[in-house]
C-alpha cells in the first residue's frame, strides 16, 4: 500500500489524468481555486498535497519506468509539501529516493510541515543541500519553488538549478519548473530543464508561452479530483487551443460544403505585397490562401513578378500594379485583402497600404505591412475592428515602440496592448503563439522550432485571409465589422499551420523544413484530415 491506512481511500486508487482542459489561469486564481477547495468545500489541503504528490508518481512511473535512483529536490513551500509526498511514496515502492532539502527546515509550514514529518516517519532519507551531489543516473524530482515566486532565483536555489541542469539526468517538474514565472512564462534568472511538468488545480499561463515550451517538456494535467462547481466560480480570460479543442472548432468554423456550392460562396481573398525582387514572399501567400479552401484568390504585386506568379501558381489570378489608383480597382471584389507579404518598404508599398487602410474590407496585415503600420502617419484610424495583425516579437516591438526583450518578457501583457492600441485580432507569433480579442486570450499548443524558416509567416498570412473569406459571406464583407469570426478565423489558421508543420516534423525531423511542405498537409487539415 503506497498511502497509510488514515488517509481516505480515493488516494489509495490511480487518480485520473484529465485531457488538457481549455481555461488558463493566473497564479493567483488558481490559488484561489485552491482556497474555495479548502475553505468553501471542505477539502482538506493535507490531502490535495497528497493527492498531488501521488499524481505526480504515478506519472513519473509511466513515464519513466526505469530508473536506479530518485532525488526530490524540495523547497519549503507547498511545492515541497508535494515533494515529500513524492518521496514517501517511492520509499515505500522500494526504490533508491532520496529528499534534498533547500531553505531551512524550521521555516516549513501548515501542510507541508505535515508530510515532512510523514516522511521521516517513514524513515525517507533527507539531505541538506550541498553543492557536492552526485546526480548521475539519478531520475530528479524538482519541487523547489512553485508558482509563489517573486524576482530572480538566488542562493542555493540558482546553484541547485545550475547542478540539475549540468546533470543532464530526467526531471519532473511539479506543478511548474522552478525559475519560470507562472504568469507569463519567462526566466527569472535560471529556470529547470524538465522533460515533463506535472501540473495540478487549473493550467498555469507560463506553462505554454514564451520560455515556458522550451522547459516544461511534456504538460500533464491532474484536477485533484475537486468539485466541477468550483470551476464555475472562476472565469478565466484565456484559453489553450489543443488537439482536441481545435478540432472541433475546425469542424464549426469550415463546416462540410454544401452539395451545390460554388467558388463565390467561398471567399475572395486579395493579397497584396511583392515589392521588387520578392515574389517568393507573395506567391507563398497566395499558394496558401487557395490551399485553405478560398474560392478565388488575387495578387495584385509589381508587374515584373506576373509571369512568375502565373506559372508557379496559374489558379491565382495576378495583377501587375504600379500605383495605389490602380489598386483601388481591385479592391471592389474581394472578401478578405492579405497585405504585407513582400511588401516591402518603398514608396509603391507605402501606396498599396494607403490604398489598403481606406478601405472597408476585413483586413489581414503581417509583414513589411506592420513595419509600415508602426510608422503610419496618414489620417486613417489605426483602430479597426475586422482586422487581424500577425506580428512577430520584433514587429510587435515596433508596433508598441518598445524593445524586443519587453515584449517577450510578458507576451500577454504585450499582445493585451496591442489589441487595445490597433483593435480587432491580434496574433503574437512565437513558441505559444497568443491571439487576442477585445477580452479574450488564446494560447495554440502547436509548432515547432522546425518552423524558425524564411516563408512560414507569409505561409500563416494566406490561410488567416483564405480561412476568413469562408467564414464570412461576400455580400456582407463590405460592411463587416465583427470580430468573433475573424476571431475563430485566426484561432483555425494558426493551429492548422502548427499542427501541419508538427505532422511534417514527427515523419521528416526538424531541419530542412520549408515553408511550401506545409501546404498539401494544410489542405488536409481543413477537411478534417488529421493525419498525413
């Protein structure tokens, strides 16, 4: 028996492990989840520790299976309460564990003072840190700081973080990596390198953005079994985009076509860009906007790059242009314009864009059409609401006149920003890419560093223009001013390009990735295909 006989016997059973959920919370709402689980519906916190420490052995048994030793590193928070846990049970397993106790024990604490003394009595063996651990062939148990911390790590935390990192030996994280803000998902100083993370109560933002992907490995998901009522007490104001949830939103925002339908019921996109020697940029776009299912789509480009244009891709209809007044001819049929891809920086590119602005169509801007965008000084409002702007940390940098290091230090606050300055849908691009409404945040658990390739983003730009000309009728796109289909427009697209690129990666590997392999599997992604 892993669990004493005074403990109730829905610890002694395998608890479950959820599916991902949908919500992402704050630090300080899922603490407050915590608190409503134990002062409102009478959950002790004795047992949602030991619930959360036999979560996370089961998961470590699962997923390692084999290993000689086991060191649990603990803190003296509750985030070491579960590491105690963690330890008590695998003593009891008979296996090699053993407790490396950081901070001073006579500071620990309520609950997790109470599974400390368990696991003395069980006779665990703990250790003082020291700097001298010999970690090798060991399986490491991080379970040091948790979500409460604030600033940089120091003292022996950094210097135990820098020995489990330079051991190089598997770590399970508990609840989050220590060094991870749990808010926004960057470093705060020096931050665990784990192969998976084990998370409990409600999934933390810095799980699956900015630094957070590249240091929690896997994500598990385990309730502690309270109550659903207690979720319904919380509302949060973000929400992952996985597998499963982005499969059913495929199937609602590109429905099965009906019997008779036609390429006017399906869109018109118009992509503009292709400044002089970047045609490759546009055609990419284009290529991808038909591949996502519009019904027709348009390049209106520098004329030198027609013929090219039409023999790469002779289903997309292109247009040489020399001048905003010739555009505007364009602009009287679509359902959707795609500016930015190749766009270039000129004074034809500044003509195009202000041609662009002044229209009333929904609007998909990336690219050199962001980098004009920043330093617009025409009398157009730069607030629209059917729009979608795709900027990268850089773009959006320059979007919001901060640094880089800024926007990457907080890419909720920074993508918050930018939906409130410029309105509609904003898409911060990145490891987590983040995309934002009026109220609403989105996280896409999809992509890979495969994609760090020239093309993939003028690839995105083309399925947002050729997702949203489905989702919106060509009657009613000249006066279209709402932001909830563009919005699921934006959430398909993004995920159908991750998911797309990470079918590639699972066959192919990483390197060598081009932003064209993504297109035949596109295609099947948005009829549901999800496979290659």
């Amino acid at each position: 028996m892993l669990l004493s006989q005074a403990e109730p016997a829905s610890l002694i059973e395998p608890l479950p492990f959820t599916q991902l959920p949908q919500a992402i919370y704050r630090a300080e709402q899922v603490r407050e989840l915590d608190r409503i689980a134990i002062e409102e519906f009478n959950i002790p916190g004795e047992i949602l520790m030991k619930r959360a420490g036999m979560a996370a052995f089961r998961k470590l048994l699962l997923e390692l299976p084999k290993f000689e030793k086991l060191k649990v590193f603990c803190g003296t928070g509750n985030n070491g309460g579960d590491g105690f846990v963690i330890a008590k049970l695998a003593h009891e397993k008979g296996l090699d564990v053993e407790i490396i106790q950081l901070g001073e024990s006579d500071k620990i604490r309520g609950d997790a003072l109470i599974v400390r003394n368990e696991a003395i009595a069980a006779q665990v063996k703990i250790t003082p840190f020291n700097r001298d651990f010999e970690l090798h062939n060991a399986v490491i148990v991080d379970a040091m700081l948790g979500t409460g911390l604030q600033g940089d790590v120091r003292g022996d935390y950094l210097t135990a973080i820098e020995l489990i990192n330079n051991a190089r030996q598997p770590v399970l994280a508990v609840d989050i990596p220590s060094g991870l803000d749990s808010d926004s998902g960057k470093i705060l100083g020096h931050c665990i390198n784990a192969v998976m993370t084990v998370t409990f109560i409600g999934l933390k933002r810095g799980l699956f953005t900015g630094s957070g992907p590249a240091h929690c490995g896997k994500i598990f998901f385990a309730d502690l079994d309270i109550p659903a009522e207690i979720y319904n007490r919380m509302t949060a104001d973000c929400s992952l985009l996985e597998n499963h949830a982005a499969r059913n939103l495929i199937r609602r925002v590109l429905p099965p076509r009906i019997r008779d339908g036609h390429k006017g019921h399906y869109g018109h996109v118009l992509v503009v860009g292709g400044d002089q020697g970047m045609a490759g940029a546009i055609g990419m776009a284009a290529q991808a906007a038909a591949r996502s299912g519009a019904g027709l789509v348009s390049v209106a480009t520098r004329p030198e790059h027609v013929n090219a244009l039409v023999a790469r891709c002779p289903e997309v209809m292109t247009k040489g242009v020399i001048s905003g007044q010739e555009l505007e001819l364009l602009l009287q049929r679509p359902t959707v314009v795609v500016i930015g891809p190749g766009l270039g920086r000129s004074a034809w590119s500044e003509q195009m864009l202000q041609r662009v602005l002044n229209c009333n169509l929904p609007l998909v801007i990336d690219a050199d059409g962001l980098n004009l965008l920043s330093s617009y000084r025409g009398k157009k409002s730069l607030h629209r609401e059917n729009w979608a702007l795709t900027p990268h940390p850089g773009e959006a940098a320059r979007l919001l006149n901060m640094t880089t290091a800024e926007i990457e230090s907080d890419r909720f606050a920074a993508v918050e920003k930018l939906q409130a300055k410029y309105g509609g849908v904003v898409l911060l691009k990145g490891a987590g890419t983040l995309i934002r409404s009026a109220h609403h945040t989105t996280v896409a658990a999809v992509g890979n560093p495969g994609m760090a390739t020239g093309g993939m983003g003028d690839v995105l730009s083309g399925v947002i223009g050729g997702t949203i000309a489905q989702t919106i009728s060509q009657t009613f796109a000249q006066t279209f001013a709402q932001e909830a289909p563009i919005y699921d427009a934006v959430c398909v697209s993004v995920y159908v390009h991750g998911r797309a690129a990470d079918l590639i990666v699972q066959r192919d590997g990483e390197r060598g990735l081009l932003a064209t392999d993504l297109l035949p599997v596109i295609r099947r992604l948005v009829n549901g295909i999800d496979r290659l």
